[in-house]
C-alpha cells in the first residue's frame, strides 16, 4: 500500500506599512497622524511615508491527510494469496 499526502501551502500577503502625516512650514516639525497604516489612509492635506513591511497569512496551511491506495496487480496478488489459503484448508 502506498501513503498519499495531500497538503495545501498558506497563502501570506505583504503589506507596506508607513505613517500619515501633516507637513509643516520650515519654522515647525511635521505633524504624525496615523502610525503603521497603508498608503491608501493619506489625504490630499497629508504625506504617506514608507517605515516597514508586515506579513499576513490570509489562508493557514491545510495539513497533509492519510489517503492510502492499492494498485490493481496488488490487489490482484492479494487476492490470489487468500484464494489459495482457502483452498488449502
């Protein structure tokens, strides 16, 4: 008998990740609104700056079954074994 495994990879997404913030005028710092956020949370009054990138599983792994099959020529010569028992006797 032969052992079949069958077994699905997760699939992992990347996000970019930065902060939204508010320039400022030369004289005062910029102004954060938003920490670790997607590029799309910027607005027309803010500036979207890259810090890091996060990795999410959007789908877990789907682990390995136990799916086992014979071979007819095995079959065929496990069933001959059996018949020639039952003669036997």
């Amino acid at each position: 008998m032969r052992s079949f495994d069958s077994a699905t990879d997760a699939v992992y997404e990347v996000h970019r990740l930065g902060r939204v913030f508010i320039p400022g005028s030369p004289e005062s710092e910029k102004v954060t609104l938003y920490e670790g956020v997607e590029e799309s949370m910027a607005t027309e009054e803010s500036l979207w700056e890259f810090t890091h990138e996060k990795t999410v599983m959007t789908k877990p792994a789907t682990p390995a079954g136990n799916r086992y099959g014979v071979r007819y020529d095995e079959l065929l010569m496990l069933m001959t074994a059996c018949l020639a028992r039952k003669l036997a006797c």
